[in-house]
C-alpha cells in the first residue's frame, strides 16, 4: 500500500468532524426528503460552463464502472451532458466486481474501456503497476486543484503523479432506520456503542428485529469493521493495519471483533439470523428496512449515505420515514470513514482527456448531486444541488471536514485481501458473521489472507 503521509490525520480532526455531521443531522433529521432550498445560486448547468471542453465530432469512448441500477442512470445523464457538449459518443460499459480483474480480462483482449471507475487506491495503484493507467493531463489536473481538497487529491496519485479524479465520495459512517419503528419502541439515536445496544434491545422488545446486514456483498462487513475500529482503536492504529505495518492478530483487531459479535452474535438481532444476512445482497437490505409498514424486517440499517438511491426504491420518504444518525462513539470519538470512486485513464486520447477533465468540474457533479443518492468530493458543486435537507447536510459536513477523514481500509489494501468477492478480507468477515465466538480463528485467517496479498509478513 502506498504510504502518504496527507492521509494521516489527527483524532482531534476527526473528532470534530463527527460533532459537525451530528449536529448537522439532529437539525435536519426531521426534515422532508422532497425540499428544494434556494439559496440565490444556480448551478453551473444552468447558468452556464464552468470548465472548457474541446469539440469531438466523430470521438467515441467506452466508460467503465460497476454501477447499477439507479445509480448507473444517474450516471449516464452525466455522460449525456458530456455528449451535448463535445459531440462525442459514450458508451457506458457494466463491470463485474473486482473490476480489476474485469479489465484486465479486456486488455489482453486488447479492448480495453478508455476510463475506468476504480472503487479503491489500491486498484488505481495495480492499475499504474501494470501500466494500464495514463496520467491525468494538464488540464484535468488544474480542475482537480482548484476543486478538491489537497487530500481528495493525494489519494489519486502515485509515485507523485496524478491517475486518478475522484468523480464520487461517500460517507461510510451512518445508520439508517425506520422512523415508525423507533417511535414503536420508546427508541432514541445513540450517540455511543452502548447506547446503540440499549436501542436495539428496545427494538427487540418491541417486536421488530434491530439490524439488518447486507452480508452477501463482503464490503459491508470490511465497513462495519472500519467504523468501530477506527473509534475504538484510533486514527494512528487504522493507518497501521490499512499500511499492514501491525498484523491482523493485534490485540486492537481481537477488541473490534469481540465488540462486533455484541451485535452480530446476539440471538434475533440480525434479519435472517446469520444465513439469512449472508444471502442478503445490499440494496436488499436497505429495502427490506423500510417496506412492510410498521412491521419492517429490521429496524436499522448500517451503510454510507448512498443508501439513500435504495430508499428511493420504497415508499419511504428520506428525513421523514426514512432517518439517519452517525455511526455512534465505540472508543473516544465518533468515526469519520469515506470512500469514493476514481475516473482513470487507460487509453490516453484529447477525448479520454476531455472526459477526466469534465467528471473533475463542478458541471458533471451537480447533474447527479440533483438526482441524489451520490456525494461529490469536489468542493465548488453548490449545497443547494442537493435535493434533500439530509443530503446537503452530508455533503456539506465532507467539504467541510477538508482533508480531514479516513479512507476506506479495505479500499487501500490489495484487491486480493479488500476488494474481491468470496476472498480475503470479504470472505473472512463473511465467516466471522456465520461464527461469532471465532474471534481467534478469524484474527489468523484474516492475517494469513492479508501477508499473502500485502506480500509481507509483519
């Protein structure tokens, strides 16, 4: 994993940053989902370019990501803009996850897509490796300077050269629930780890199952871990196991591992149980919190603000039916862990260019901003693009917080330990969640799986 020292941040920052997302989210949490706020701007679509595109008559290219669904569509009126403006052809290409291995399967077959969305620093890092990756061109990189904070930045170079734009972000430290089945229960937002318990156990009284986990899609589960290990372990300690500079049998991973089978260990907590979760794919997850009036599935639902597009897809209204707290304190401080997706180039022309330099303005991210269920990174999209209270306030507590987050763990680690499905990190925590009381067992698979893919042993 690529060390970089902009990455390393301070509790006190983080810290900070989750008391502004709390404090932000306890005044909008009651708020519609359908509000448009006016603040006297308007947004670069509508009062014109904000960044300069050459013409591309005749150009065509081929886009890459692992989006579905709503968020693929979304998407593709980005592109459209793009097409309207340039002339150029896009082509929206579905990939499999790990997409590394999808594109790969698409170079040696010499078809390689012209960008690619990579979901992780370390597929941008075995991108640039096996020089599959171009460097972004001067015109991108003035964009991305002038858009985005310093580390949102850093995070798409290696070696000191800027691969990636970081066209999407996410706020991977929520809980979303059911507002009726709070209300049902006497039950309240936690702010810490106990008070997370002493609600669900309210839910569970009163009937309704407390969590729902999405755990046929591994991510989910890497995230879960993220977030109580960062609050309880520290900034400093996720900086060393992301780096794999301390082992996965440190005694910081056996306390996040014991802390999370209070949760998943604990009889009926879980729909499903633990089968049931492990063939439970993530939008279902969602759904299922919020459909079924006021006896859903579950009670609560863990995952970033993108949940959201999948709330959509029910009845439930975000800010009325459907609420939102952040993830509660397990150790000192609340956690702040995002993610995000990069645009990189893989085969470099004026248009691949041109394109880079379009997802890296304000103009392409506020097109989707708008239709919601995204996050942009890039500084200068106008709050009020956001179409809902609890959106802006999410948006606006990421700019605000500058450099100051965490990013994904398993997102920076080898997509052979954190990003490939039925492997690693994935399948580990997939076990974890079928044996709780595991906690050793897991602690030696994960640090077997991880010194294979880190190639390191310490």
């Amino acid at each position: 994993m690529r060390s970089n020292s902009n990455t390393i941040r301070t509790n006190r920052a983080v810290t900070t940053f989750a008391a502004l997302l709390a404090g932000a989210l306890a005044l909008t949490a009651c708020s519609g989902s359908d509000d448009k706020k006016d603040d006297g701007g308007s947004s670069a679509t509508e009062s014109g370019s904000t960044v300069s595109l050459p013409k591309l008559n005749g150009a065509s290219l081929e886009v890459a990501a692992v989006w579905t669904g709503t968020e693929q569509k979304n998407f593709k009126q980005v592109l459209a803009e793009f097409e309207k403006r340039t002339g150029a052809k896009v082509t929206f290409v579905p990939a499999q996850d790990p997409i590394i291995n999808f594109l790969g399967s698409k170079i040696a077959g010499g078809q390689p897509p012209d960008i690619a969305l990579l979901p992780q620093p370390g597929a941008i890092k075995q991108a640039v490796d096996k020089k599959w990756a171009k460097p972004l061109g001067a015109d991108a990189v003035k964009e991305l300077q002038k858009n985005y904070s310093q580390g949102w930045q850093d995070i798409g170079k290696v070696g000191g050269k800027q691969y990636g734009v970081y066209y999407k972000a996410a706020n991977k430290s929520l809980i979303w629930y059911n507002a009726k089945a709070f209300e049902g229960a006497g039950a309240k937002e936690p702010k810490t780890w106990q008070d997370l318990l002493k609600t669900a156990q309210s839910v569970y009284d009163s009937g309704i199952t407390p969590f729902s986990v999405g755990g046929a899609d591994g991510w989910t589960l890497t995230d879960w871990f993220e977030n109580v290990y960062l609050s309880q372990a520290g900034p400093e300690k996720y900086d060393q196991l992301a780096q794999h500079k301390i082992k996965w049998t440190d005694p910081s991973v056996k306390q996040a591992l014991t802390t999370l089978a209070q949760i998943w260990g604990k009889k009926d907590y879980v729909a499903g149980g633990a089968k049931g979760a492990l063939q439970t794919e993530f939008p279902a997850s969602v759904t299922q919190t919020f459909t079924g009036g006021d006896q859903p599935k579950a009670a609560m639902v863990y995952e970033g603000d993108f949940a959201q597009v999948n709330i959509g897809d029910t009845k439930a209204k975000v800010g009325t039916d459907a609420k939102v707290f952040p993830f509660p304190a397990v150790g000192s401080s609340a956690p702040v862990v995002s993610g995000g997706d990069a645009a990189v180039i893989l085969k470099d022309s004026k248009a691949a260019q041109a394109l880079a330099t379009f997802l890296a303005s304000p103009d392409a991210a506020s097109i989707q901003a708008k239709l919601g269920g995204y996050l942009s990174p890039n500084k200068s999209v106008p709050n009020s693009d956001y179409p809902n209270e609890v959106q802006r306030t999410i948006a606006k507590a990421l700019i605000s917080s500058g450099d100051d987050f965490r990013f994904d763990m398993s997102d920076q680690a080898p997509q052979a330990f954190g990003g490939t499905p039925g492997k690693g990190e994935w399948k580990d925590l997939q076990d974890f969640l079928m044996n709780p009381k595991d906690v050793a067992g897991t602690q030696a698979k994960l640090e077997k799986d991880a010194a294979a893919a880190y190639g390191n042993g310490s």
